[in-house]
C-alpha cells in the first residue's frame, strides 16, 4: 500500500508501532497531513488516533480494516477505492 501511495505522489512513512508511529510525527517536517491505522493495531486504533491527533490536532486519521463490519474503512476492494478515500480524507476537514 505504501509503495502504490509514493507512486501517486504522496509521501509515506511506516510504523510498525503507536511509539515509532510518534516520534516519526515529531520528526516530519511539514507535518503528516493523514496517517493510516489499521484497525488490528494491538493497542487499539482508537487508542492511537487519540494520541496522533493530540499531538497534531490538525491530522486526520483514517482507520483500515482487511474485514467488512469492522472499525474503520474496509481495504477489500480496488486500490483506486482506497486512493479516493484517502484523497477524500485529505480533502476533508479535520477532526
């Protein structure tokens, strides 16, 4: 996903985990605009939505997840479908 998201021109970073997931926001410069979480995140997706948008307020977060009627959006379908999401999501205000 990371590597189809570079080719549309997006900058991407990965982490593995909420703490890297942190310090890789501190250290971006400009700030991450969305950040990707999928919804099997040990820690809880809401958890990490939490702690990314209280560090950054203005990010927005969309949530991933491989399971229909599961949390967040579900990532079963085109890449063009997440594509529009995410351009949806960037899009939008916010909060």
């Amino acid at each position: 996903m990371g590597a189809a998201l570079r080719q549309l021109g997006y900058t991407v970073h990965i982490a593995e985990h909420l703490d890297e997931a942190l310090a890789l926001q501190r250290q971006s410069r400009p700030p991450p605009a969305l950040a990707l979480i999928s919804s099997e995140l040990s820690a809880g997706p809401a958890e990490a939505a939490r702690a990314l948008q209280k560090a950054q307020s203005e990010l927005r977060v969309l949530v991933l997840s491989r399971h229909a009627g599961g949390e967040g959006v579900v990532v079963s379908g085109s890449f063009e479908a997440l594509a529009a999401r995410v351009r949806q999501a960037l899009d939008t205000r916010p909060g």
